[in-house]
C-alpha cells in the first residue's frame, strides 16, 4: 500500500519511514502539512499518517483538505499526536480523521490500527471489483438495468431480517448481511459464457438452448473457485461461488443445476432466489411484460415451499415495504411506477 507520513519531527518520521518500508509498503514523506497536502494531492496515497501540530499545514487542516478533494477514493487517516483530551479528539474527528495514536506509539499498536485501516480500504476496492466484474457480465443484456443493485438491496433487506431473529442461526450474522450485500451481483456471472445466440434471443429458449443457458450456474461457480483457491480466507468468494452455483435450485429439489433441496441449499443462495425472481417478475423483458408488486407477491406466495424457502418467503411478506422502496429507488424507467 502507498502510505504519506506527515511529520515535522525528523526522529519520529525517519522512525515511522523505516518501519513500513520494512513491512514492504510505498513510503512517501512530508515533513509539514502543506507538503503532505501536495504529496497527497499527487499521488493519491490511501493511508495517511499524519502529526497533529506541524508548520505551515497542521494535521486537522491536512485531514480537511484531503476530505474536501479526495472523491470516491476513500483515504484512511491515522493522527499520530500529544493530545489526548477529549475534545481534541473530537476536532480530529470533525476534520476527518479515522483513528489516533499518542505519541511516543507503541510499534504493536501502531501496526493493529493500520490493519484496521487496510481493511477498510480492501474492502472498498473489493466491492468496486465485485462489482465491475458483475456489470461486465450484465453488459451483455441491454435490458438489465439497474437490476444488480436492486438485487443486492432486496437480498440485505432479507438478510437483515433475518439475522434480527433471537433464534436465527450462527451463520446470520453482521458478516453474512454485509457478505450478500457484497456479493449478490455476482449471481449471474456465468453467463458471460453463454453464446450470444442464447442469452439474447428474443422468444422463448428451446429445450438445447434452456440446457446450455443453464451451463451459467457452473461457469459462475468455477469462475469464482478459482479466485477461492487463491485466498482461500476470503468468505465473500465462498458465498459468491456458493450464490452463482445455486440461486436457481428449488427448495422441492426440481431446481438445477444439481437438484439441491432445503437447507441443502446454501442460504445466501436461498435468499437471491427469491430476489432474482421477485425483480424478473416486477421488471419488463424482451420476453415479457412488467407484473405489479401484488402478482409477484402472489406468484412467490405460490412459490412457498417448493420453490422458495418459507423462511425467506415470511421475511420477503414483512418486509414488503422496503422492497417496493428499493424497486420504486432503481427503477429503470420513469414511468415504470
């Protein structure tokens, strides 16, 4: 990671310089404000470690003026200071720092608030990779929309819901509801290895073309394997393959592409079945016309139990409100509603 130190204590930046050189980041150095501001400004660093009093430019102004200019790039700023009252703490935190440490720091505590920072910072550009690589295969079909980011909201809506249950299980945790949001737009990006042929037909497929668009929940799933075998730690590839290979199994075991039944199903899968469903039905196709939010409710009511999970389906029934919400917010035509 490229990480700016601003510090006009020549010790204490050469001290802070060493240390992450040795932990293998980019160092750039400042030895005041104004400086660290047009370092910064140059070449946009996504860490900050900046003292508090230093001429020309001192810390809480840097944190302003980075704020004030850094777009959607978020960079994360740790202020390195003396002061340790608490309304010293809340003008830090008013001009944008994310977090402090006091001076002398401890090299162990410094580096457990860094982590911090870098996941922070991973998880941002993990969600705009996520989602770059779900548009491109979305791009494919013209008449998708605006239907990853519906997708993703219905499915946090169901999650939420459910992880607010006394007795939901272990799995349906903060982690799980920020997960799907993550990674539901991946649902589909098998199919950007399905012929053109298949995939943009206008009538309805024929039973060959139905088994080879179906090929989409594999190629999907081996897709994100791949990327799994790299970081294996990483539970948001887990759920996105698991997502990808089974968001269209039924909960009766007639869905595909293996004929997973119940809670044989993963739960993240269970629950973008029913937001996938929900939003082709509520949406116009090129094969299709829109269904109001009352037909699709009652096609999925229909669905309980052997389509869709009953659990998923009460948590959609209650939640019904914020999905009409979400369909009105990302609506791909103004006079859709």
């Amino acid at each position: 990671m490229k990480i700016l130190v601003a510090d006009d204590e020549l010790v204490s930046r050469k001290k802070l310089e060493r240390l992450l050189i040795t932990l293998g980041h980019d160092v750039l150095v400042a030895e005041n404000g104004l400086l660290g501001q047009q370092l910064w400004k140059k070449e946009r660093p996504r860490m900050v470690l900046t003292d508090w009093i230093m001429p020309e430019m001192d810390g809480p102004e840097l944190c302003r003026h980075i704020r004030a200019e850094e777009g959607s790039q978020y960079t994360y700023i740790i202020m390195i200071t003396s002061k340790e009252d608490t309304q010293d703490i809340v003008t830090g935190i008013d001009a944008g720092a994310d977090d402090f440490i006091t001076k002398p720091f401890v090299k162990e505590e410094l580096l457990v608030r860094m982590r911090a920072g870098e996941r922070m910072v991973e998880f941002e550009t993990r969600n705009l990779v996520i989602f770059a690589m779900a548009k491109l295969a979305e791009s494919r079909d013209l008449e998708t929309g605006h239907h990853l980011e519906r997708i993703r909201h219905y499915a946090k809506t169901i999650a939420t819901h459910l992880a607010a249950d006394q007795n939901a299980s272990t799995e349906l945790d903060g982690w799980f509801v920020e997960n799907i949001f993550l990674t539901s737009p991946l649902h589909d990006i098998g199919k950007i290895g399905i012929p053109d042929h298949v995939l943009l037909k206008n009538d309805r497929l024929d039973d060959d073309e139905f088994e080879v668009i179906k090929q989409h929940t594999i190629i999907g799933y081996e897709t994100l394997s791949e990327a799994l075998k790299k970081e294996p730690r990483a539970e948001y590839l887990q759920m996105s393959a698991e997502i990808a290979y089974a968001h269209h199994e039924r909960f009766d075991g007639m869905g595909y592409p293996q004929g997973l039944a119940g809670t044989d199903i993963p739960l993240s899968a269970r629950i973008v079945a029913l937001a996938d469903v929900y939003d082709a039905l509520i949406t116009k196709r090129r094969y299709k016309k829109r269904y109001t939010h009352a037909t699709a409710r009652a096609i999925i009511l229909q669905g309980k139990g052997s389509h869709f999970d009953p659990m998923v389906v009460d948590a959609f029934i209650t939640c019904e409100p914020q999905f009409i919400k979400i369909a009105e917010r990302f609506a791909d035509d103004i006079d859709d509603y």
